[in-house]
C-alpha cells in the first residue's frame, strides 16, 4: 500500500513542472531559438494580377490566405504541413547579401477543386512576399484560383 502510495506521489510531482511550464507558455516563445520565421501564405483565391509580377501580391490575397508560420534558421532545411498545404524547403545565404537568400522548395497544395504542386529555386529578399505557385480552372462559373506565397521575416515583423 506504501508503495503504491509512493509511486502515486512521484508521478504527481514529476507532473508539476510540465503544468507550470504548461501555463506560461505561447507558441511564440519557442521561436527564440531560430533567427527567422518563415511565412507562407495559401488561398483558392488570385494572388497576383495575370500580368504582375510575382512579389506584387494583391490585399485580397493577404486578407482572404491562410497563414502557416515555420521557425528557421538562415541556413535551414525542413518540411512543414497544414490540413491543405505540404511544402519541403531549403533555404541558404547569399554570400555578401545580408537580406538575401537562395530558397529552395517542392509543395502542395489541396483544394475544394483538386490539387496544385510547384517546385523550385528562387532568390528571397528578407520581408517580401513572393508568389511560388498556383492553378486556375475554368468553371461555368468563372475562373477558380489556388496559389501558395511565402516569405521571410524577422520574428515579430517583416
């Protein structure tokens, strides 16, 4: 009985430090390990205007998007992956330009209409939006969107 009584106690305090952890915890503060968040933002809905260019994203595509936020580090590798988007990336300095870096990814992402993926090799200057990929299909409705942007911040801001 003492023994089970023991075993009853040691479990309980070996609980106590994970609920105080527990309660003064944001998902925020864990991104103080790495330098740089990396933003990437998804929509069935146009992103960019069919002749502009891909870091002019239009507000409604900002508004309307789904955002999914990654913690990285200047040079980094890793996946990331929502209910609607999976995307693999790379990211690595540009040797003499601070803000700047090779990006690296392969994604997808899953619609009400089906799927669209993209992958690739671009240069991402540190704060601005880039369009990587998206679809169109024809409707009798009209025309249906789907793209994926992504940038590069610092924690907390551009």
């Amino acid at each position: 009985m003492q023994r089970i009584a023991s075993q009853i106690t040691l479990l309980f305090l070996s609980l106590i430090p994970s609920i105080a952890l527990a309660e003064n915890s944001a998902p925020e503060d864990y991104l103080a390990n790495k330098s740089l968040v990396l933003e990437v933002r998804y929509c069935e809905c146009l992103a960019t205007k069919p002749d502009g260019v891909p870091s002019d994203l239009l507000p409604s595509f900002l508004r309307e998007s789904s955002l999914l936020k990654v913690s990285v580090s200047s040079k980094d590798k890793g996946f990331a992956s929502s209910r609607e988007l999976s995307i693999g990336y790379e990211l690595k300095p540009v040797a003499g330009s601070p803000n700047q870096f090779q990006f690296n990814y392969a994604g997808n992402h899953t619609t009400s209409t089906g799927n669209s993926a993209g992958n690739g090799a671009l240069l991402l200057v540190q704060g601005q939006w880039v369009s990587l990929f998206g679809s169109q299909h024809e409707t009798e409705t009209g025309s249906q969107h789907s793209n994926v942007a992504v940038r590069l911040a610092k924690p907390g801001g551009s």
